[in-house]
C-alpha cells in the first residue's frame, strides 16, 4: 500500500482552476481500484491519497497526469507501507 502526500507549491486559491480536471485525474484511478481513498489536508495545505495494486513506478508516471502537476501547483511524496494489521472492513488493504 502507497500513501501519495501531496503539498501544495501555491497558496490555495490557486488551485481551484484546476480542481475539477485534478478530481477527474483522480477519479480515474478509483475506478480502477488503485486509489482507494483521497481528500484535502486540514487545514488546506494538500492532500493525501491511499493507493494499492501498483508499484511506485506506476504512481511516479500517473502523477505526471495530474493537473496539480502538469502545472507545476504541487508536488508528491510516495510512500510505501506494508499494512499488516487493518479492521475487517480494510482487509484488501493489508500486504
């Protein structure tokens, strides 16, 4: 299992022009299965997604499709945890 940290480059404000292509990019990947969870930070500063059924290779190359990204308003750091202990309803994201 991955956590994608993500950190905002820009002030807030800044990202809503492309807030809804960045929900998309990521709407993409829940409907694969691969991003499993995703929300804002509070207070607003970025985000966090939980992504499993992928390898950091694939991730660093999802992430240059992201609008938050493509321009330049974030940046991600991706880290791998091997989940051994979860509640029954969170069993598929154990390793």
């Amino acid at each position: 299992m991955f956590l994608i940290i993500g950190r905002y480059t820009v002030p807030p404000e800044q990202m809503a022009d492309h807030l809804d292509g960045h929900r998309a990019w990521i709407g993409s990947h829940v409907a694969t299965g691969h991003f499993v969870a995703a929300g804002p930070e509070i207070p607003l500063q970025g985000g966090v997604v939980m992504c499993v059924g992928a390898t950091r290779d694939e991730i660093q190359a999802w992430m240059k499709e992201d609008p938050y990204i493509i321009h330049g308003l974030a940046e991600y750091d991706i880290r791998e945890y091997n989940m051994v202990i979860a509640t029954e309803g969170a069993t598929a994201l154990k390793s």
